[in-house]
C-alpha cells in the first residue's frame, strides 16, 4: 500500500477531529456536541452528498452500466448478511445473529461521506448514482436479517411490510433518496445558487460530526470490550474481507477507481443509524448492546483510518 496514502488519511483534519473526541473522552473532558446540533449536521451531510449526487447523475448518461452496478449493489447487500449470519448464529442467538448481519449488510451513510472527503483529496471522482445506490442498499439487508431471523428463531409479530416501510422511510434513507431526486430535476442555474452550502461548507460540518463521533465512539468502548474478543475479531476482519474483495470484484461493473472504491467502503461499512431503528420494531429481542458498539466504536474507527487508503489501494490496481 503506499505510506503516502495512509499519511494523507492520518493528517486530515476531519479524522484528527474524530481522535479528538475519543481523547475527550478517554481524559473525561465535559467536551459535547450538542443533540440538537449534531442532527442538523447529520442533516445536513446527508442533504449535501444527495444533491450533489444528484447534479452528477443530471450529467451522467443513463445507461445499462449503471442498471448493472445498482444490481451488483443489491446483491451485495444480501450476500454480506446472508454469510455472516451463518458465521454468527453459531456464537450468538439468532435474534442477535440476525440484528448484526443486517448491520454488516446494509451501510453507513457518515462513512460514504467520510469517504467522498478522502477522494477529494485524492483528486478522484466517482459518478452520481453511486448515491442512489448507498440508499438501496440499506433495506434489502435489514428485510434479509429479519427474514432469517424468521426462519431460524421464533422471530416476532411484525409484519415484513412493515419492516420493509420503515426501512425505506428511514430519515436518513429518505432525506438522501429525495435530495438525490431533487438535484437530478433541479436546474444548473438554480443549483448553482445553493452551491456554497452544498460544498464549501461540506468539510467543515464534516469535522464537527466526526468530532462528535468520536466522542461518541469513545462512550460506546467500554460496552463492546465487555462483549468478548469474538466480536473484536468479526467487527476487524469482515469488514476488510468484505471491503477488499468487492474492490476487486466491483471491476466486473465498472472500471472507474473511484466507482470500485465507493463500492468497497459500501460493502465494508455498517449501519448504525437505520439498523438499530428498525430492529427496534421488528426484533425487540436483539441487543443493541452488542451490534451498536460494534458497528460504531471499532468498525467505522477502522474503515476512516486503516480501511480507506486500502480500498483506495486495491481499486487503483
């Protein structure tokens, strides 16, 4: 891998800010992002990379390379917890086996953003539909966990549809979803117009949110050493396992460095936000406890510093 690469991830300040928040967390400072700030910055992240996504994909000349890469997507997402649930049904109950597949399956909508950031400073583009895309891929793994939870385990009451409807309704889902609609009707002229909040602004409300991530993440430790070494173990490897082979694999859809490296971030993350939301409802009996810490406080810590110049790396070959 080249060191370049793992100095440029280490130096930027948006990642310096999310060490920050583990720091203040670990000298016990009183340092916080406000609730009420930190979802209109989350707000905001999703709201910009969504319009953004949608101007590109405004330019971009529809064709059945993107029909393609939507469905590879897809199939991604039902492949990662199809596997992984096997691989932890045998440690875990398969309500809790089930709730931590669909988190590895589905995504992570701060870590697409944390790395649309890194590409920027690799001065690499990738296309706009590859926003479309992080939407679609988050309920097709949530659905997939909850119906193996079904079928192995005594599962719950609540409807598939159900499930379904708050997948694809989940604010996070449905804000990027709309704002990618909004920007692909929009007029350049009239886009234009709001171009300095959509993109001057982006890094800088970045580093804030990763800052409060980090404190966050920094709170969240403490829950998930106490779970056992196992999920240490899945939460390091199967993302980068993940990561690495559909960076390879994603050639097969598209030959941009940046489409392949969007696609590993994709499959290398885990959800946090609309996972948690939606097992709340659909399997109560899944423990937050273990999955949450998981995804949030080691598996997004790896993929923004280790994970990011190394998909960059394998999607360059």
């Amino acid at each position: 891998m080249d060191l370049q690469l793992l100095i440029d991830n280490f130096t930027n300040p948006a990642f310096l800010f999310f060490v920050l928040g583990i720091i203040a967390v670990r000298v016990k400072s009183d340092l916080e992002i406000p609730p009420n700030s930190s979802k209109f910055i989350s707000l905001y992240l999703l709201f910009a990379i969504g319009f953004k996504g949608g101007q590109e994909l405004a330019h971009s000349e529809f064709s059945m390379s993107i029909i393609w890469a939507v469905l590879f997507g897809i199939v991604t997402a039902l492949l990662i917890p199809l596997y992984t649930f096997f691989l932890l049904k045998k440690r875990f109950s398969v309500e809790n086996a089930g709730a931590i597949a669909a988190a590895y399956g589905s995504v992570s909508a701060v870590t697409f953003v944390t790395a649309v950031s890194f590409l920027e400073i690799q001065q690499q583009t990738f296309s706009g539909y590859m926003v479309a895309i992080m939407a679609l891929m988050e309920a097709p793994a949530i659905i997939l966990g909850v119906l193996l939870i079904r079928k192995y385990g005594e599962g719950s009451n609540t409807k598939l549809k159900h499930v379904a409807g708050h997948a694809f309704t989940n604010g996070s889902v449905l804000l990027i979803l709309g704002s990618l609609v909004i920007g692909l009707l929009a007029s350049e002229q009239e886009a234009r117009g709001i171009e300095p909040f959509t993109t001057d602004l982006f890094k800088g409300f970045l580093a804030i949110f990763l800052l409060d991530m980090g404190i966050t993440s920094g709170r969240k430790l403490k829950d998930f050493i106490a779970s056992g070494k196992f999920t240490t173990f899945f939460a390091i490897i199967v993302p980068l396992v993940n990561g690495v082979i559909v960076a390879f694999a994603s050639q097969l859809v598209t030959s941009s460095t940046g489409d392949r490296f969007m696609f590993a971030i994709l499959a290398a993350s885990a959800s946090y936000i609309a996972v948690p939301a939606a097992m709340k409802i659909a399997v109560p009996k899944a423990n937050p406890g273990i999955f949450l810490p998981m995804a949030l406080a080691v598996t997004f810590p790896l993929n923004i510093t280790i994970g990011l110049p190394l998909y960059y790396w394998v999607a360059s070959l």
